[in-house]
C-alpha cells in the first residue's frame, strides 16, 4: 500500500513498499509552488533516483549541502558509512522516479555477476559511491511507466517490481555497444522527444484538447506513430490517458476544498456537471461530493 508523503493540491508524491529491501518514490508536481519530501532510510540502502521533467534537488547533511538533478538525468547514491534519509525539493512542474533498495537485495539480483558492477566488489563495497548520469530512451520509457499505469490494485505490485527490475537492468547495461531490445520506433530519440511533447499538449490544453490527426500533425508524427508511441510509452491510449489526468487533476482541486464541484468539473472541460459526476463515479467509485466529505 501506497503512504502519501507531504505534497499540496497538485503533486502526488507517493512512497511504495513492494517488498522487503526495496522501495519506490514515485515524484510528481504539476503546482506552481515547490514541493518537499522528507523520510528516513537507512545506510544498508542504494539510491536511485530520476528526473523525468524539471529539476529535483537533493539536499545532504541537514542542507548543508544540495544537488540538483536535471530532465533526463540519473543520480546513483550509495554509502555504506552513514545514513542519507531522502530530503528531495521538488521544483514546480516536475516528474521523478526514486528506487530505493537495499545493498543485499541488490547483491542477490546480480549474484556471480555482482563483480560486473564497480560498488559492488568485494573491494568496494565498505566505500561510498555516487555517480550521475543520462537517461536512455530504453530507460525514459520505463519511468514513464512508473508515472502512468492504469492496473487493477490486485496486480500493481507486481507490475512495479518487475518494472523496477527493468530498470535497474537497464541501468548497468548501457555501454554502447550493446544493443537493448525494446520497440524499434523507440530507439529514435527524436521520437520519444515528439511522443513526450504530445503528452505535454493535450494536458496543456486538456479542456479543448486537439484531435488525434492535429495532434500528431503538431507533434511531427503520422497517426499510427502517434498511437503506438503512446501507447508503449505510457501504456494507453491518448485520449484515455487524458481522461484518467483530468480526474486525477479533479480530485486533487476537489482535496484543496477551495472550489465546488461545478468549477472543478468546468476546469477539466466537462460543460454540465452531471457528465464530470458519472466519469469520476466511474474511475473513484464514489461521486464528487461524498468523496470530498469523506475526505474533509
């Protein structure tokens, strides 16, 4: 079960537990304002954290200290010497992902092949480690992934562990030379580039948002390109990922109670409030106002 961590009325930072040793932070701000997230951990536990959009800022030794990690870059942490508890800035309109997992988990992933990977040498191991780096696109759809998945509760856990497997694979496994098996219409930059501003425009312009065929046109991409990039990115369809951020974006305006359920359901592009009340019954399973009763 997932444990919300402090965010405000339009970032759903939420901290997972999938199993014993490993740990997912999935870090979204859509605000105007900078958002925080504070936790303890334990030095027993590598981090890895990225930045799908905007700028996330790690901060040591009580903010004595401070990183800033970019868009589509990647920051690996690791000493075994002393705690790092997770205090994260999370700037205004940014995106991140953080798997947080325990050096013997690890080990035990990688087993006879540990010796492949430099802090995990017998000789390394006692000493700290950091590194940063750049996001693949192999990588940049798996954390893409991680934001945006519509799954049944009962199956979620294991579609996070296994993504977070993916990824962490994906992680040592980047010399150039080797070629990553993922869809060919993905191993184009330029594509997910174009599939990622796609995302952006019809969030952007979520009450009028534009057609199929306009929108690929905007973004540089034919039809089928449009709808199978995607669809292999964000795992569905254009227009139903737009319906699921637009009542997710409801029910947090909804949780700030400064705006009624007729604003709320205007804001999103619903013209009659009756439409906005059986799409949210439909994907929360309660209607717009018990659900804000209930949550105040």
């Amino acid at each position: 079960m997932p444990l919300s961590l402090k965010s405000n009325a339009k970032s759903s930072s939420q901290f997972y537990e999938l199993e014993n040793g490993i740990y997912i932070i999935n870090i979204q701000n859509e605000s105007d304002e900078p958002d925080q997230i504070k936790r303890k951990l334990g030095e027993d536990y590598i981090q890895f954290h990225f930045c799908l959009k905007g700028i996330i800022k790690f901060n040591f030794n009580q903010g004595q200290y401070a990183l800033n990690i970019k868009e589509d870059k990647s920051l690996l942490l690791y000493n075994p010497q002393r705690e790092l508890p997770i205090n994260i800035d999370i700037h205004p309109k940014s995106w991140g992902v953080s798997i947080l997992i325990s050096i013997k988990k690890l080990h035990s992933l990688f087993s006879a092949e540990a010796n492949y990977i430099d802090f995990l040498t017998e000789d390394n191991r006692d000493k700290k480690y950091y590194t940063e780096g750049n996001l693949s696109p192999a990588m940049a759809v798996v954390l893409t992934q991680f934001m945006n998945f519509n799954l049944h509760p009962s199956i979620k856990s294991i579609y996070l562990k296994a993504k977070v497997y993916e990824l962490i694979a994906l992680y040592f496994n980047r010399p150039e030379e080797v070629d990553i098996e993922q869809c060919p219409f993905l191993d184009d930059e330029d594509n997910v580039k174009r599939i990622k501003l796609a995302k952006e425009i019809i969030i952007n312009r979520m009450v009028e948002p534009p057609t199929l065929k306009e929108l690929a046109e905007e973004v540089g991409l034919s039809l089928k390109k449009l709808k199978e990039g995607f669809k292999e990115i964000y795992g569905d369809t254009v227009y139903s990922f737009l319906l699921n951020y637009k009542l997710e974006y409801a029910r947090k305006l909804l949780e700030d109670g400064q705006h009624n359920v007729n604003e709320v359901g205007l804001s999103i592009g619903y013209s009659t409030a009756s439409h906005f009340i059986t799409a949210f019954k439909k994907k929360f399973g309660t209607t717009p106002k018990k659900y804000v009763g209930n949550f105040m």
